[in-house]
C-alpha cells in the first residue's frame, strides 16, 4: 500500500489503483465515487475549490471512481466504483481549472488508470513555488458565474478543505504591506501598477502568459495571424504534450473564439474554437488517454511555413502526432465531425487474427477481417429484423460473388447461393453463416462464412469477418470436371480478398445499426490474410505457391511460406475502386516483407 504521494501517483501510473484501496484520505489524497457533474455551476466551484486546496497545500491527488468508508471520523478508501470515459470531459476540467484558480496551477495533470470496469481518474496536483497562494472568485451572487472582485483561499487541512477565514486573508495582506516597506495606499498602488504592467498594455493576460518558455514564439505568431480577428487571452497558456495552447477571445463580440496551437517544429495555427472542439470531442473515446494524446494535432499544410488559420468554416482537417496516427477530420453536409485514418500498412497482428478458425484445417483460407473499435458499444445488439435482412443479402453478396466466379472460371457454374447459421454462434452479439460447395462425395470443397461479433470481456471491439476456404482441393477438382485446375491466380486471390473485405467492411457493420453514427474509440483496421492451414502426411504445412500462383510477385529472396498477412489502417467505407487500388498497395507492402523484393503494383 502506497506511503505518501509520490508511491500513489507510481501505483496510478502503474495502472494500479486497487493498491490505494486501505488509504486514508489526508494532507495529499482526496477521494471521490463519481465525476464532478460540471454541468452543475457547485459542482464547477467544488472543482476548483479542492485544485486550489492542494495547490496551496504542497501538492496532491484527488482519484475519482473509489468510494470511501468512515472509520474512527476518518475517511478510507474502501472499493473500485469505476468511472466511464465517455462520461467524463478532461479537457473541459482542464479549462475550468484554469478559468476559476488565479494563477493557475502549474502542472496539473489528469490521467486515467486501471482496466476496464475499474477504471479510475485521477488530478495530479504537484508542490507549487512557495511563495504563491491560489485563490478562487468567492461563491456568491449566481452559482456558476464568477465575479472578478470577490476571492476565497481554499486550504487543505488533514483530510478536509476548508476556506481561509477572512480575517487571516487581511493579516496576509497586511504583512505584504508591511514588507513592501510603503504607506498602506502607496503600497497598493504600486502592487496594482506592478500587475498592470506585467498583464500587458491591455491590461488583460498576456498572450504566452503562463509557459515563460514559448511566450515569445506565441507572442510573434499572435502579431502574425493580427488579421485573422485573435482577440485577448481569455486564459493563460498551458502545455499539452509537445504543445503550447492558448484560448483567445474573438475581436468582434459574439463570433466563436480560438484555440492558439503552437508545435515544436510546425507552424502555428489559430483554430477556431468550434474546429478545435471537434477535434477533442473526435479523440475523447480514446481508452485510458487524453483526447489529443490520442488524435495528435493539427497539421499544416505541405506548404504552409509562416501561421496559418483554421477558420469555422472550415470542413476538413489533418491531423498527426497521436497515438492513432496521422489522420483526418471532416465535417458532414449535416455538421458532424468525423475523424478517419490516412491509410497506412503493417505486419502486425491482432488478437482476433485466428478467430472463428478452431476445429477448421483447410487447404487454402483467403480472410479479410476488419476491427471496429466503436465507443460505447455496450448498447449495440444484432436483432432478428437485421439477421434476417443478412440472410436475404447473402447470397448476392461480395464473397458470394467471389465463390461462384472461382468456379466459372474454371467452366463450371457453382455458385454460393445457399447459406446457413453456423458453426459458429449466433446470438444478439454474434452471428455466423457459412455456405458449402460440396464436391462429388458430398463433403465440402469450398466454403464461403461470414461472422460478426460485439465487444466481451476478452475483445473490445467490434471484430467482422469473412472467409473464402479451399477446403479440399481434389474435392473442388471433381465437382469441377475433367481438367479442373484447382490453383489460384494471384488475380483471382485479389478479387476474393477484395470481395471478402467490401463483405467485412461494409455489409457486416450494418447488422448494429447506420456506422456512420458510431465515434471511433482508436482506429480501425482490416488484416488481409493467405493461410494454407490443412498439414500433409508428414505434418508440415504445405507452402502458399503449392496453391497460389506467387510468379507475378518475383523471385522470393527468403524463405518460403504457409502464410502471410498484412494490415491495414484506413476508414472501413469506401469506393470499390479505391479499396482495390488500396488492396494492391497493400499486397505489394506485404509481398516485399516477406522476400518478394521486386514485387510492384503494376505486375498485380
């Protein structure tokens, strides 16, 4: 169990908030079971209440989702309540805590720890220099609207925050006074003067005030981007991650304000407040991390080399520097903000790769499987209206199309029109049908399936699938006819990749409801799969040119294989020509990592 506030803040970092659970809350650890309700002006005023305190007090942590028990007038955190993501804006805690404490507090940092279901959120609080009180505008007049000329000094006493009586406000002022070595007036004249002339000429925050270190590079981007309408600071400045932000007002009264972006190594950009809002909100379902951690900044244009202006107008944003990688924002005809990835490839491999492939040994398996990592999907459900809308679709779908063009292909009409349920679950957050092409004995050739799961405790995305499987190429042979040759073409691999992703990816997602609505919780993904998977008498797995012809990718410099994968990141809806001009890109990524060196887009 953590002694003090440093080990604390080393169990929370570590994801380990189960290990305060023991603690008493005191001098450095505040307690809560819910989030503030910020919608609720006390609650915004209890907020920067308990900030101030352990600003004044050396520093602290308040951890919200543990609820506490008393024991002997004390309060002990007692249990995980847990805190959900989605419920909880930090950037807007962020704002207030720097509108209602004067000065703000430096460093202030709000994380999330633990896993899913226990997870916490917790105001990291540090010492400040000893030499500055914090104070918060009094609560009176109407609760939630702070008046400039009232302020209250809260203090952290033991496990309780209480405020500074006022009568030892006015002896803290008096030594001021005292030490100043002036008359009472001039004194405060002097202190006023002071104020003034470090607040500007304006008499008003400085732009920079608050990170002395990027103060002059904010100050001469402001004086650059003079025309784009940048009124005062409305706040001070603060640091996110490799960034200096600043909210300013408009010049003309009523006109939405700006976010002032300044990037080491970038431009700086002036984004209206309405822009800069989606681009938070679009990262904000981001598990475990800040919203802009998550979806990065925003990007300049390829030419842009001076400031420049993200005005509210504007429809599409790009985005670079999180977590989820460089991305765009584009707002709809209808006003909605939607963040979507720039395509890029990898060899790495999700933990459903192999999904819905027990029991199954098949010669050949072709898999497109897509990853949709929804937010707050726990209200998502397959109904029986959309099941049977599936099945109605099925057999005039892409895979479908796929199957019965490999056998006509080959001069044979075989087409996949007959689909069941199975053998996979179905249920309101699952489903699975497959289709059968048997050969002469009865037992299957080749199949075609589909799947679909929601969220469990072991995935936590939306996973859809489809596979293409030569289960048994001698099989497929005879139920082809005399001369039936049962090796692919790296064409037809093609079309049944692309025809099993436009399946995965469009069809699919469809059975919890219109996608477009759903916000991104990281970003989404296809892994584009070849296996050979059905061993041979000696138990090797036979390798992929025994089924596929490879030859128009070149000479391998490596080791041949059973199987290769690759993945993509890149939106899941989207054009047929541009996802097979995509798939290409993508097979020739995956071709050159595993030895096919020479392999080109323009030999597929």
């Amino acid at each position: 169990m953590p002694k003090d506030l440093k080990s604390a803040l080393a169990a929370l970092d570590a994801h380990e908030p189960v290990s305060l659970l023991g603690l008493r809350e005191t001098q450095w650890i505040d307690a809560k079971a819910a989030p503030y309700q910020l919608a609720n002006p006390k609650a915004v005023e209890e907020l920067a209440k308990d900030v101030a305190a352990f600003a004044n007090g050396g520093g602290g942590v308040i951890v919200i989702g543990i609820a506490t028990r008393p024991e002997h007038d004390e309060e002990v955190l007692d249990h995980i309540v847990g805190v959900d993501p989605a419920a909880v804006n930090v950037d807007q805690i962020r704002k207030l805590i720097r509108q209602w404490i004067t000065p703000a507090p430096r460093g202030v940092r709000i994380g999330w720890s633990g896993a899913d279901g226990e997870r916490v959120l917790f105001i990291d609080v540090p010492a400040q220099a000893v030499d500055t009180l914090f104070v918060v505008p009094a609560a009176v007049g109407k609760p939630g609207s702070p008046r400039t000329d009232t302020v209250a000094v809260p203090m952290r006493d033991g496990d309780s925050t209480h405020w500074l009586p006022r009568t030892e406000i006015q002896q803290l002022l008096s030594a001021g006074v005292r030490a100043s070595g002036m008359p009472t007036a001039q004194a405060l004249t002097e202190l006023v003067r002071r104020a003034v002339s470090d607040a500007g000429p304006d008499g008003g925050l400085r732009v920079g005030q608050g990170l002395p270190d990027w103060e002059r590079e904010m100050r001469t981007a402001y004086e650059q981007l003079a025309d784009a309408g940048l009124g005062q600071p409305a706040g001070e400045a603060w640091a996110q991650g490799s960034a200096a932000l600043q909210d300013l007002h408009h010049q003309r009264d009523g006109e939405p304000g700006w976010v002032l972006c300044l990037v080491a190594g970038r431009p700086a950009a002036a984004v209206a407040a309405p822009v800069w809002q989606a681009i938070v909100d679009a990262g904000r379902h981001a598990p475990g991390q800040d919203p802009l951690a998550a979806i990065g900044f925003p990007r300049p244009p390829e030419d842009a080399d001076t400031p420049w202006v993200i005005a509210s107008d504007t429809r599409i944003v790009d985005l670079d520097g999180g977590l989820w990688g460089a991305g765009r924002l584009a707002c709809s005809g209808r006003g909605v903000w939607r963040w979507q990835p720039l395509p890029r490839f990898s060899l790495d491999q999700g933990r459903s790769a192999e999904n819905w492939t027990a029991g199954q040994a098949p010669a050949l398996r072709l898999r497109a499987l897509v990853s949709l990592p929804w937010a707050d999907t726990g209200t998502l459900e397959i109904s029986k209206a959309r099941r049977t809308l599936l099945e109605q679709q099925l057999p005039h779908s892409a895979v479908a199309g796929a199957v019965t063009m490999l056998s006509r292909r080959r001069g044979t009409d075989l087409p996949a029109a007959r689909w069941e349920r199975g053998p996979f679950g179905n249920s309101a957050r699952s489903v699975g049908y497959t289709c059968t092409i048997p050969g002469p004995d009865g037992g299957p050739a080749v199949k075609a399936s589909v799947m679909l799961a929601l969220p469990t405790t072991m995935e936590s995305t939306v996973v859809a699938c489809a596979d293409v499987l030569i289960e048994n190429p001698a099989a497929w042979a005879a139920a082809l006819g005399p001369g039936g040759d049962t090796q692919l073409g790296l064409d037809e691999v093609q079309a049944v990749l692309l025809s099993t992703w436009e399946t995965a990816a469009e069809q699919l997602p469809d059975l919890v409801g219109d996608p477009a609505t759903l916000a991104w919780a990281g970003p989404p993904t296809t892994e584009l799969r070849m296996t050979c998977e059905q061993p041979a008498e000696n138990g090797v797995l036979p390798v992929l040119d025994t089924l596929v012809d490879l030859a128009p990718l070149g000479t391998n410099d490596g080791d041949t294989r059973s199987r290769m994968a690759v993945t993509i990141t890149t939106a899941p809806a989207m054009d047929r020509r541009e996802r097979q001009s995509l798939l290409r890109e993508a097979l020739v990524h995956m071709a050159r990592q595993f030895g096919y060196v020479d392999a080109e887009t323009d030999l597929l």
